[in-house]
C-alpha cells in the first residue's frame, strides 16, 4: 500500500519525489514504492460564481442583490481541470491507503488541499506534513513526525470562512456599486478600509496650513547648542524670536547642569513577514508584492529561508540545537561575521527569541541548514537574503550599550542644549554597521557644571511646519498590522488590488488615492470603511483556526452583515462620474468612451457595461525592453510581420530578431517565474478583476 502525497505546487512536488525517492515520472503524478506524490497548481477547486448558481446573474443587476446561495458550492477551475482530473483519477486507486497533506503550512495551503479531497469524496485516512522550511532534513524529519489531518480541520473551517465572507461581501458589494454607478467600483472587506485609511491621511494633508517658525543656534565653547524652553525647541514668533537673540549677543553660556545615563538596546528579533516587507520597502524600495516574490523563492527554490508566510518573529526551544548548522551553513557568504560565533559554539545571546508560547503556526523567518551558494541568488535575492542574516547574526552578539549625555546652559536667562550619545559596545550594530557616533563629533567628556563658555555665532532659522508624508507601503503595512487588517500571506495583494482598480496610486514610492478612490469612499457603506469592523473578523477567523471560534455563528454575521450593506448601497442618493470619462463616443453604442491604464498601455473602453468596445489609445506595449532607453517598446503590424519601435529613441527591430538562447541566469528566473502560484491572496480578488474587466 501507498501514501498520496499531496503538493501545492509542481515545484514543491518535484523536491519531495526526489527526497521520498519517487522516480517513476508521470503526467500528473511522481511515484515510488511508497509514495505517490502529486501537486495541485495553486487552487483547482473555487468557489462557485454566482451564474453557477443561476443563469441570470451572467448580467449584473441591482435587483438580483444580495446572491447570498444557501450553502455554498464548489467548482473544479476550467484552466487546471486536467491535473484535478489526474488527482481524482489517482483518489480511486485501491493501492492507496491515506493522504499526506504537504500543500504551505498555513490557512490557505490547508484550504487548497481539503477542498480537493471534498471535491474527490475522499473518505480514507489524511495526514498533514507540517514543516518550516524545504530542505531535505525538514522534509525527511516531517515524513517522519507525521501530524493527524483531524488536528487542522479548524485551520481549514477558518479559511472555508474567510472564503465565503470575501465572497459575500466582496462580491454583493462590488456588484452592488457597479450596477448602481455604472462604473466597475470594487470593494471588500480588507481593501475598503485600507483605501479609507490612504483617503484620510490625503484629507489630512490637503487641509495642512504651514506656520512659520524660528529656531535659535549659537556655538557655545567648542560645541553647536539649541534654544529650548519646556521641551519646546520652535518660536513661533519672528518678534519672540528676534528679542532672545538680542539677549544672547555678547553673553556667556554656564554649564547648569549634566545628565549621563548608560542605555541599552536590545538584539532584535528575526523578522515575520510583514516587518521583513516593511524593511525590504524602506531599504531597498521593494514594494510588499516583490518582497513576498523573492521570498519566495529564497524560500523554495533556494531552500535558504524558512517558511514566510508566518506573524511570528521568536522560535520554538528545540530550535536551538539547530542554531550551530545553521551559522556553518551560512559561513561561505559571511565569514569574518560568522568566526567568532562558531568559535563560541553558536551561543545565542538573545535568549528571548526562544518562546514556544509565542509561536504559532510557524516561526520567525530565519537562515535554513542549507549551504549557500550566493552567486546562485539573483541581486534582489542577496538584498533580501542579507536583511534576513543580519537580523538572524545579531542573535548571537550582544546587546547595544551606549550613553547619552545631555548637557543644559543657561544663557542670559535662556536654555541651550546639546545631546550626545557615545558608544560603549556596539554589540550586535556591528552586524548591520550601524554603530552611532557621538552627533557632530562633539564631546562633553571634559566639562564640568559650573563651567563658563563664551557664546558665538547666534543663528536664528526660519521654517514652517510641515504636513504628514503621504504613506509608502511600509506605513500602510504598519497600519494593516496595528488594525488587524489582513494577514501577513494577504497584505501584499490587498495593496496590489487598490492599484490595480485605479483607486491608489503608486507614485515616488508613496500611495495616493485617485479621484476615483476618493469618490469611491463616499459610496463606501460607514461600517465597511472601519478597521474595526474587520479587525473584529479577523479575530473571529483566528478563534476559528485555534477551535475556540465557531464557524456557523461567523457565517451567519457575514450574510445578516451583507444584506445590509447592499440595502444600504440601493437606498444611498449619493452621485458618481467617472473619473477618466472622455468626450469621444463609442463607435458601437454611442456612449462616451472612458480612457484606462493597463500594462500594455492606455485604452479606450466603453462607458455602458453592456457594451464590450475596447480599442488600445496608444500602440500596444510589448514586453521587449529598448536597448538605449531599457523602456518597453511598442509592437507594429506591418507587410514584414510583427516589430517592435520604441519612439524616443527610433530603435526598430523584427519580432524574430528576439530568439536567442537562454542563459543560466535567465532560465533560473523563469523557472522561478513559472513555477510560483503566488498564493498570498486570495483567488477572489483575481475572480472580481477579471468579472469587472469583462465588464467594463
């Protein structure tokens, strides 16, 4: 008798068939002596839509809402029926005695696989593989501590709940607001109130008024001081201002007093997901989607991390035994740091980061035992890669000790300041080279309370006060994180989903809400702009995943909750135009035409949504890159067949002149690009854009 193991992915597939010893290739399938291992393509099984349910809501009608079905249905998905079709046909073999659930260790891997083996009416044994990391140990060591299935079945009922509430909402509303505005407008339940939090911090900025201040500097002795009164270091009046300077001209400055306080800064801990996406977008200006991307491969083409998708930022007690193999497997790429630390035998000092209560499903992100190799990484790989060491490496180092001393004088009757931190042991900042120096290289190691300086160079500086900066994606991932909204696997593509349906845009790094977006909004039901409200959901779901929450309950909030929301949407006397509405008619219906931005540039799509008119504004982009300018080019049609032009820099080339032969490189990135499903979101938010482009 055999095991059905069960992947996620072809490529996940191929390592476990490889470690398992499943040599005996198949279509749809490896095999071996004990082991049948096959994968899924990201999700075969969906959600039924609702013309599953019935024909007529093919077209969209305010009437027909809310489709709230009385028990939700599922489909095998079109475009990868033949490898269910390949499960199914293995699900029936009687040589087969169980199922090994090896999809992601997590709510959608779990939600992947059970919704197959619904679909295949599996009713013999299932088993769960649950690992942190892809390397052969892991692998081997997982087979061997094998977890039984019933103890996941309430991580599934948490995804089965998150599916059908994004459905629900996501689905009712969208169609709700798109119907009733004749525009595609998407909303749900985790999008919504992030766009309403970029919105506000817009609202915010643009009723700004700037007010002039002043700030006064003098040189006191050798050292550069600043005018503070109560904490306060700004006049805010020019007369103010101008009066104290007068009082300083020719005056001595006393030492009053001086404070020393030793400080200490703790080791960080390794990173979870979502502060990993925050450091990589505030270093390296990767946006939340790349940084998942190229995690993902370092995680499973490489095998160099361990799992990402994870909230966790300690590790489990037995980890520690593994910390010495991990720092000799890194070592090639990080010798001088890693000498010392095998010299102590890997002794981690930061002994907190071992918390078994503080590990969920997975721990932080870490280094595996794999060796590296880095000139296999590509440079976003090695960016990414050396974050994660660098938090790691700073476990084994010690704190950061260093002083600060604040030293008063008074001026006159005013007070001057200078702060100054020194350096005692740079600790674990030697890892990230990050040590401080004492600011402007001033030091108050010789002076003493009572001592007289004389004052100079009195500088008195105007500035205004200046807004809040219009949040990058670290903010906004920030504040996903403080309000509960989404999870580390999902908070990528929600932010991807805003852009992606013109409602935010992606400008210099920072988000602004289009005008879209910002009428979108005020259509918006109140409730479903709160963070609160999801944060409350995403709760439930977590109580769920721990079998402290209960599904049915959840569910039947979801549905009350989504026919108020779509009742609310039909009463509503609020107005909407399209905000990229042209003067020119469409050739077929005579509507005005509305002008968008694709990935193959600008179109011209027809404003009555019952009309399919498209036509491209401008050439169509290809994906062929310019030699000179490296901008995408534009493909023609002409009596020699397709070519390529980029204008600015009148580069002409044929379509065939693109055959060469693929590198090394270039064939590990496609391998990489095709062999990842990214599964961090959900299959919904794709299903609404590719209903709404259909409809637009």
């Amino acid at each position: 008798m055999k095991s059905l193991v069960l992947a996620e992915k072809p490529s996940v597939a191929r390592e476990l068939a490889r470690v398992l010893g499943c040599n005996q290739k198949n279509k749809y399938y490896f095999e071996g002596n004990k082991y049948i291992v096959t994968w899924a393509l990201g999700h075969l099984i969906e959600l039924k839509m609702p013309e599953h349910y019935d024909t007529k809501y093919k077209t969209w009608r305010l009437e027909d809402l809310p489709i709230i079905p009385d028990k939700m249905g599922l489909k095998v998905m079109k475009q990868t029926s033949p490898q269910y079709r390949g499960i199914e046909s293995l699900a029936k073999r009687p040589d087969i005695k169980e199922c090994i659930i090896a999809t992601d260790a997590g709510r959608e891997g779990e939600l992947v696989a059970r919704w197959i083996l619904h679909k295949v009416h599996w009713k013999k044994p299932i088993q769960r593989l649950w690992i942190s990391s892809q390397t052969d140990r892991a692998i081997k060591e997982g087979f061997q501590h094998l977890k039984p299935g019933k103890q996941f079945e309430p991580l599934f009922e948490s995804a089965v709940c998150r599916a059908e509430a994004d459905w629900l909402i996501g689905l009712n509303v969208t169609r709700a607001l798109t119907t009733k505005y004749n525009d595609p407008l998407s909303a749900g339940r985790v999008q919504t109130p992030t766009l309403a939090m970029v919105i506000e911090r817009e609202k915010i900025i643009q009723s700004f008024v700037p007010t002039e201040y002043w700030t006064l500097q003098a040189n006191i002795g050798p050292l550069k001081a600043l005018w503070e009164k109560n904490g306060e270091k700004r006049i805010f009046s020019r007369e103010s201002a101008e009066k104290i300077k007068q009082k300083l001209t020719g005056q001595k400055a006393t030492l009053t007093s001086i404070d020393r306080k030793p400080k200490s800064e703790p080791q960080p801990l390794p990173y979870d997901l979502t502060e990993l996406q925050r450091d990589a977008n505030k270093r390296f200006g990767f946006s939340a989607k790349k940084t998942s991307s190229v995690l993902q491969g370092l995680y499973e083409q490489h095998k160099l991390v361990t799992y990402p998708r994870t909230d966790s930022r300690y590790l489990t007690d037995d980890m520690e035994a593994t910390m010495l193999d991990r720092l000799e497997a890194i070592s090639s790429g990080y010798k001088d740091e890693v000498r010392p630390l095998l010299a102590s035998k890997g002794r981690v000092l930061a002994k907190k980061v071992f918390n078994n209560a503080k590990v969920t499903d997975h721990h932080a992100i870490i280094p595996t035992e794999e060796r590296l190799h880095l000139n296999d990484l590509s440079t976003d790989e090695r960016k990414l890669y050396d974050i994660i060491v660098g938090r790691f490496l700073g476990l084994f180092y010690p704190p950061y000790q260093f002083e600060t001393v604040l030293a008063s004088f008074d001026v006159n009757g005013e007070t001057f300041k200078v702060k100054e931190t020194v350096v005692v042991d740079p600790g674990f900042r030697k890892i990230a080279g990050k040590s401080e120096e004492a600011e402007g290289n001033q030091s108050l190691a010789n002076v003493t309370k009572g001592q007289e300086f004389p004052t100079k160079n009195i500088e008195m500086d105007k500035k205004f006060t200046e807004p809040p900066l219009r949040y990058s994606e670290a903010d906004i991932l920030a504040q996903m994180e403080k309000y509960g909204l989404g999870t580390p696997a999902t908070r990528a593509e929600i932010i991807e989903r805003l852009i992606e349906t013109e409602v935010v845009e992606r400008q210099n790094g920072r988000l602004y809400p289009t005008n879209k977006g910002k009428q979108l909004i005020e259509l918006v039901n109140d409730e479903l702009k709160s963070p609160e409200l999801t944060a409350h959901w995403e709760k439930e779901l977590e109580a769920i995943a721990r079998g402290t929450g209960n599904p049915k309950v959840f569910l039947q909030n979801i549905r009350k909750k989504t026919e108020n929301l779509v009742s609310e949407i039909k009463k509503s006397n609020q107005a909407y135009r399209a905000h990229n509405l042209t003067g020119s008619k469409c050739p077929e219906c005579n509507s005005f035409l509305k002008e968008r931005n694709t990935k193959e540039g600008k179109i011209l799509v027809c404003s009555n949504l019952d009309c399919h008119y498209r036509k491209h504004k401008d050439p169509k982009l290809s994906k062929r890159r310019c030699p000179q300018c490296k901008k995408r080019m534009e493909m023609h049609e002409g009596k020699a067949g397709l070519y390529f032009q980029c204008r600015p820099c009148n580069v002409v080339e044929k379509a065939e002149e693109q055959k060469k032969s693929v590198t090394k490189r270039e064939e590990r990135k496609l391998v990489q690009k095709y062999s990842q499903n990214d599964s961090f979101g959900t299959s919904l938010g794709d299903l609404l854009k590719q209903a709404l482009e259909e409809k637009d």
